[in-house]
C-alpha cells in the first residue's frame, strides 16, 4: 500500500466568483459552495465565512473539522461515508495545508462541541487558531435534537465533509508544493535490515462509547461500537478512513482533521526503518461495560503478540470512564511483554486535586499528559462570535454552564467567558500536537 | 504593605528547650526571634509572632488548634509562615497542623520548611507549601530565604511556576502547563518509546504511586508449638509512657513485658492505657485487653491451641504515620522478635 499525499499550502482565502486554488490562494464562489451545503434538506440556514489566526473571533459551538481533499483516482475522500466503500489508502489524495473547514451550529450546541479563539490569549487552547479556516456556520431543522445535550449533528458534520470535498476539486490536476509518500512493505516481506529493528504498533483508542447509532467514530463508515479492535494499515486513517464522531467533552476528541493527519502516526512512519520498524495501526475502541472493555483489551494484546510488536503507542480519544479502557489496555500489553507508551489528557478538576485518571496501575509507567479537562479558563470578549456565544452556557457544552454559584453563567453580559477547558475544540489534541503538559503545582 | 503573622516553636520563639515544651499557645503583637528575619527579607510586616510548645500541640492538637485561630480571628494578614522546622518531628507536625487549619480558615497562603527526612512532610505537603530544609537551625537562615523568596512573589503577583520549579515539595497538585519550548506530544511520545524499548531513563509525565503491597503469609499448619507475639498500632502503654510514643505521627515504639500477667490491666489499676489520638480512648483505657488481647491468647496458651505468647508485647500509634516510619518501626521490631525466636504475629489496629 502507497499513499501518496499532495500538499498546497493555503496562503490565503477569498471569496469569489468561481472557486479555484493558483499559487497559494483559495478563491470560494460562495453561492456554488453553499449550493453542496444545501443539498441535505435538513440545512435549513448556512453561511460561510473565512477567518485567519489572529482575527478577534470567537467560535462555538464548533462542531467538527475536516482538511479539504481531493482523491485523484475518484471515489469519495471519506469512504463509506461520503460515497461508496472503497480501500483508502493507496494512490493519490490532494490535501489544503494549513487550512480546514470548520462546522459551527449557527445556534445550538452541545455536550460534544466546543470553542476557538481565533485570537488574543484563547487562541493558545485549540490548534485550529494556527489554521486559516472557512467556517460553515448553519442551522438544521432536526428538532429531535435541538434541546438535547447530546446531539448527533449528522446534517452539519456530512454538510461540513461535502464542503470539503467541492473545496478539495479545485486541487484537480494541479501540481503540489510536496508530495509525502506513506507505504510500508507488508509484515513478512520486510528487508532483514528493517525487521531486526523493534517493532511497533500504534493503537488507537477511538470514541465509540454511544450505543445509539449515529454518535461514534465511523471505520469506513462503520460505527466503531460494533467493532472489535482490528487491523489497520496507518494509510488508511490517514487517508479518510477514519471520522470523528459526536460524542465527548470536546477538549478530548480526535476531530477528522485530527484522524486525516494523526501526527502521532506521522512521527512513527518518519521513525520507520531508522529506530523502528512500524507494524500499523491496531484500531481498538471504547467502551460502556467491563467486560467489553476487557474483551477489547485483550483483542488488542493478542494482535500485538501475534504482529510480533516489542512496543506500542497507546492514544486514547477521551477521558473519564474510558480510562478504564486506556489503562486496562496499556496493562494488557505490558503483561504481554510489549513495552508501551500512553498518550491522554487527565482530569485533575478545577483545583487540581483529583486523581488523574479514572483508572490507575503501576504498569503505565510511561505516560505522556496533554491537558486537565476542567483547567479554569476565563477569556474577555471578542470583537466578533461566529455561531452564538450564550450556547456555551445554555446548551450544555461539557465545559460551560448557565449558572454557577461562585463563578455565574459561563457567558458574561460583556460578552466575557468563563468555562473549561473540556469545551475548547479539540484542545487537548490528543492525537499528538499538545504542546501542554501536566505539572504538580 | 502586606502583613505577615508567624508561628514558632518555644525553642524558636526564645521561651526555652525542651522543659517548657508543653507552653501554652500564645500570641505576640511584635516579632519574636526568627521572626525577626522574616520581617527582614519580607515584602510585608510581620505583625504578630504566635509561639506554642511542640509538646502541646502534640498532645492537645485539637485545642491547640483552636485557641490558635482564635487569636488569629481579628487580625488582618495577608500570608502566613510556619516554623521553618527542619528535622524536628513534633515541631514539623505542629507548622503543618497549624499551618492546614490556618490555610482552612482563613485562605491565606502558608508556607513552612522542613527537613525531607521530616514526617510533617508527607503528612502536610498536600495542604501547605512546605520547602525542603537542613536538618539544623544552622540552615535557618538559607531555609526562611526560601520560604520568603516565594512567599514575596505570591505577595506581588508573580506568576507562580511548577513546584519542580518553585521548589517546594509537590502535594498532587496537577495543573496543565504549556511547555516554553513547545515541544509537542507527538515527540514527547516518541521520545520516551524510544527510550522505554532501549531501556534508557525517561520520566513518566504522570507518575503513578508504586503500590507497596505486601503479600499475604502463607498459613501456619501448627499453632501448638510456636511462639506467638502480640503488636498493635493502638497505642496501649504503660500508663506513665515511659517510651514517649506519639499520640500521632508516631516516630516511636515501645516493648512492655506481660509474662507475668493473665491479661492487661487498666488505667484506673494504674498499668495500661491508649495515648492513641484517633480514636474514643475509653473503652481501652477500661479494657486495654481488647487492643492488646492478653487474656484471649492466655486462654488459648491454656488449651494448647499455641505454645506460647511472647513475653513483650509491641505498641505504636497508627495515626497519621507516615508509611515511611511504620516501614521502619515494622522492620526494627521484626527484627527483635526473629532474632528471640517468634514465628508468628497477631498485628491488632484500632
């Protein structure tokens, strides 16, 4: 399998009257796109809008983010999900650097979604405050799910992947700035020089804890519920295979910008065939009941056994409950004689007292921390809000409330914030960009 | 200007040594002794000294506590300092006590010193700054330096660092911090991996607590020939305790010869009581028996069911002893009752 991925490097976005990218500049014939947008009949509104790091703009409630691709072979970026079933992972996929498709509930919001600060002292809690962005903010006409925390947003997270799609066409037979090349040779068939190395396997733990369909991570379109951990070659999530679901605290999710360039992945194929020889990718899950949670843990010791892994990165998509799946499978590995790394956020509360994880064990004793989910944080107005502000404390957002009997409503009347970290979009950026550690105060 | 109150031991606050231990706690409008240096180096007044004997918060905490905070209700203070108590276990324990209830009350910072070696560290460190010290008053001047240099920065504002940093000991407080050098998590992984499968050092960023379990002994097949002793972290002692056992955070142990008793008898009969102070004392001082049972194992001596009960019993006090001293209490007295031949050991807590 060899995955070619062509990069453009998005200088800058416009609006305009047809949609194109020539050197560097992204040119958006709004009434063309909004036309994809619209053609789920449940979108009742939408807009669009560009905004740049730096720019004095608050988000929320953000929904999902998606890098704007285009698969040069045809089919579907996202495979069973936005087009028919088919192997990604191999040919050649054109991706917008620099830049992504933000989905923003143009009213409503929910325990799963969270905030950006494009700029001023916010814009350091999420990565997509580096990114030049083109927001899709709308609204829907599912009622059912209006008022309810927890929201599948299925019309705006599809109408944000079909966004993405016409933006990727305009990438259609141009030459990239780079072209990186992802393959490896198959497990057995690997040279003598590559094999004697330690092997290693990336497991991914991601969210599928929602027994109700239409909440979860989908693989190829396949909610990751009903799924044991299996066997995956690393091209494959970073090529569409792999989409966020809607579920979590927001700060601990993996959004399909983060599966499309899982950098964790990134750094262990730059490791391959130097100080490591990388196996692939063991994709597991998360999970309600013990048992399931074992079941999956030990699905994922045996694999790595069997695949021969000396060592594993273990990242998990969440916090809480799921740490009993992270630390059951960081335990199941160790106890299979794999030597492995876990990569999370804790959850340490407000005052930093609490245990970190749900779940502990002497036998993860290698540990990298991205961030403490409930961490304070209380930023001043913006000049402008893409979406609607009160969401954030009249929705349920995992780390916004309406009414707190020391702190008040999380949104001030000055248009001021106070929340948690738990609803900055993806900002513990489990999938391995944190710049945040965890330190004893 | 901020203002500053103190608390020192007798010693340290210049009423005497170890005679006048048990002084009452009392309240001084001025500076006292090493409240003096405080004053100092200090950005604020240190207004008022407080001075009790370690003696008596050890054996009257709670009131020693109260009349404490009674005096500090109508003051006006912005930061409060405890000790700094170096290696002395009862003075550590009295600036941690102290210090917690103040932090409680009145939600001020408070900042005390001791020695690593000192058990008010781990008893403490989670609820007051405590800085490591020297083990002498020699380092009394290098140890208030410490403890005012980071008080000074809470005064002005400063941004406060990571206790890795700030240098005080680290209480399981754990807050997210941005790395300076940015270093992302994706190389932090890696870097660690690499190191894990080369078995190189690396530093877990969540240390998990080594759980200390020790396994359970195999059963004893025949009681009937053996030796049996009798250890209890509950405090019974002979009732003018001559070892000086700690009513908490015991450093101490003592032994007390019962081969010429049936049972234990009372604190009316003048022999046996509890100086335990964490739990009600009166049924043990009425029955010392029932932690130390004395006349449960003569009886089963009578029938046979042991051999015999060892001619000392062992006491501590289990209250908020740190698992480092009960560690080496457990193996000083292991060490005596192997070395007189005791096979087996009925431990009794409270």
């Amino acid at each position: 399998m060899k995955l070619e991925l062509g990069n453009f490097h998005v200088e800058d976005i416009e609006f305009g009257n047809e949609t194109t990218f020539n050197d560097g500049l992204l040119t958006i014939d709004k009434e063309e796109a909004l036309e994809v947008v619209y053609k789920d009949e449940h979108i009742t509104e939408a807009d669009l809008k560009i905004v740049k790091p730096g720019d004095m703009v608050r988000l929320v409630p953000v929904k999902e983010a998606i890098e704007p691709r285009y698969r040069e072979e045809g089919g579907p970026v996202f495979p069973g999900v936005t087009g028919d079933l088919m192997q990604a992972g191999d040919g050649r996929t054109l991706a917008m650097k620099d830049m992504s498709v933000l989905v923003v509930g143009k009213h409503w919001g929910g325990f799963q979604d969270g905030l950006i600060d494009m700029g001023g002292e916010g814009a350091k809690y999420t990565y997509f405050s580096q990114l030049k962005n083109v927001v899709l903010v709308a609204d829907t006409d599912e009622d059912f799910e209006k008022h309810e925390q927890q929201k599948k947003n299925r019309a705006l997270r599809w109408a944000g992947m079909r966004l993405s799609e016409y933006l990727g066409k305009a990438l259609k037979d141009k030459e990239p700035d780079e072209v990186e090349t992802y393959t490896l040779d198959p497990i057995t068939k690997r040279s003598e020089e590559v094999s004697e190395l330690p092997s290693v396997v990336m497991v991914m733990q991601p969210q599928s804890q929602m027994e109700e369909p239409g909440y979860n991570d989908l693989n190829y379109g396949w909610d990751t519920n009903n799924m044991l951990p299996t066997f995956m070659h690393p091209n494959e999530v970073l090529d569409g295979a792999m989409i966020s679901g809607s579920f979590m605290p927001c700060s601990s999710k993996w959004s399909t910008y983060d599966m499309q360039n899982f950098p964790l992945i990134r750094r262990l194929y730059e490791e391959h065939g130097e100080t490591i020889n990388f196996i692939g990718v063991i994709m597991s899950n998360l999970n309600v009941a013990m048992e399931q949670k074992e079941r999956s843990a030990q699905f994922v010791a045996q694999m790595a056994k069997s695949l021969g892994a000396d060592a594993a990165l273990v990242a998990e998509e969440g916090y809480g409950n799921p740490d009993a799946d992270y630390i059951g499978c960081l335990v199941a590995l160790e106890d299979a004689g794999v030597k492995t790394v876990g990569v999370s956020n804790e959850a340490t509360g407000r005052d930093g007292g609490s245990q970190p994880l749900v779940s502990l064990d002497p036998k993860a004793d290698a540990l990298v921390s991205t961030g403490n989910v409930s961490e304070l944080i209380k930023l001043p107005p913006m000049d402008t809000v893409i979406g609607e502000l009160e969401a954030l404390a009249r929705d349920g957002l995992s780390g916004g409330w309406d009414d707190d009997e020391v702190l008040g409503s999380s949104v001030k009347k000055d248009g001021s914030i106070v929340m948690e970290n738990n609803s900055m979009f993806c900002g513990d950026q489990i999938a391995g960009w944190s710049t945040k550690t965890m330190k004893e105060y | 200007m901020s203002k500053a109150i103190v608390y020192l031991n007798q010693f340290f606050g210049q009423i005497g040594g170890e005679d006048v231990a048990d002084h009452e706690p009392e309240i001084r409008d001025k500076k006292v002794g090493a409240a003096m240096l405080y004053d100092q180096l200090l950005d604020a007044d240190v207004t008022h000294t407080i001075i009790c004997g370690d003696n008596f918060v050890g054996s009257k905490e709670e009131e020693a506590i109260d009349r404490i905070l009674g005096f500090l209700e109508d003051k006006e203070f912005d930061i409060f300092f405890a000790g700094p108590a170096f290696q002395a276990g009862r003075y550590g324990n009295a600036c941690g006590a102290i210090g917690k209830a103040v932090k409680e009350e009145f939600d001020v910072p408070v900042i005390s010193s001791m020695n690593e070696e000192n058990p008010g560290v781990d008893m403490y460190k989670k609820d007051i700054y405590i800085f490591p010290g020297g083990q002498s008053a020699a380092k009394m001047k290098d140890d208030v330096t410490k403890m005012v240099e980071f008080g000074n920065k809470i005064l002005n504002g400063e941004k406060l660092l990571p206790a890795e940093e700030e240098g005080y000991f680290i209480r399981g407080i754990r807050h997210q911090y941005f790395l300076p050098d940015e270093t992302p998590a994706y190389e932090r992984a890696i870097d660690m991996l690499l190191k894990k499968i080369n078995n190189e050092e690396y530093v877990s960023e969540l240390p998990i607590p080594e759980l200390d379990t020790v396994k359970i002994a195999d059963p004893i097949e025949d009681l009937s020939k053996i030796t049996v002793a009798l250890v209890t972290s509950g405090g019974i002692v002979p009732i003018d305790n001559p070892d000086r056992i700690q009513s908490a955070s015991a450093t101490r142990w003592g032994k007390y010869y019962i081969d010429d008793v049936d049972q234990l008898q009372n604190r009316r009969q003048e022999a046996f009581k509890t100086i335990h102070a964490g739990y009600d004392p009166a049924a043990a001082d009425t029955d010392p028996n029932r932690v130390v049972p004395v006349d449960a194992m003569r009886k089963y001596e009578e029938v046979g069911k042991i051999g015999k009960l060892y001619k000392y019993f062992y006491s501590t006090v289990g209250t908020g002893t740190t698992q480092g001293e009960a560690a080496r209490m457990g193996q000083e007295i292991t060490e005596e009752l192997l070395e007189d031949g005791v096979q087996a050991v009925i431990l009794t807590s409270t």
